[in-house]
C-alpha cells in the first residue's frame, strides 16, 4: 500500500515538474536564443549597409523568415530593440553588457 502510494507521489510530482519545465523554461531559452538571433542578425545588417545600400529592416526580417521565425508584434519589437540599443552602442552612449564583451552569446 505505501508503496503504491510513494510510486503515485513521485509520478505526480514528475508530473507537476515536466509541466513546470515545459511551461515556463522551454519558453524562455526558445526567446533567449531568438534575442541573440535577431541581435547578430541587426548587426550584420549594419555591417552589410556600410558596403551596400539596402533595406536593414527587410534583411534581418528576411534572415529571421528563414530561420522559421514567424513575425509577430513581439519580434518585430525585439528587432527595434536590438536597433536601438546598436544605435547607442555606436553611439557612445552605451557601454556593452559582459555577453556583448566576450561575444559568445549565440
């Protein structure tokens, strides 16, 4: 009986953490990543722009469409995030953050 009892407690509780994990950090490292995609994609886009004349915008919406990304209202404000914060790195008026300074965040 006890037995039976413990062996439905540690499945429940198996449960209750792959329902935990599934929910909240699945999410998270997905949109981790998905941040440091769009943010190597703006600057390459503004690397490309300095020898060629083209839309940043429409190319790092590009690169993300061929990742499978799809394009909603939250993506495209992580793009305009991840321009800002390009414009005030080249700006001065930001220092980087530590992922910025050993580049190893992709």
């Amino acid at each position: 009986m006890t037995e039976t009892v413990l062996s439905v407690l540690i499945r429940a509780a198996f449960a209750v953490a792959g329902a935990i994990l599934t929910t909240y950090l699945v999410p998270y490292l997905k949109e981790k990543r998905l941040y440091a995609v769009i943010k190597k994609a703006v600057e390459a886009a503004e690397k490309l722009s300095q020898s060629a004349r083209f839309d940043k915008k429409e190319y790092v919406l590009s690169v993300l469409r061929s990742r499978g990304v799809r394009m909603t209202p939250e993506v495209d404000a992580i793009v305009e995030g991840c321009v800002l914060e390009l414009d005030l790195l080249l700006a001065g008026l930001r220092s980087p953050g530590p992922e910025e300074r050993t580049g190893d965040n992709l």
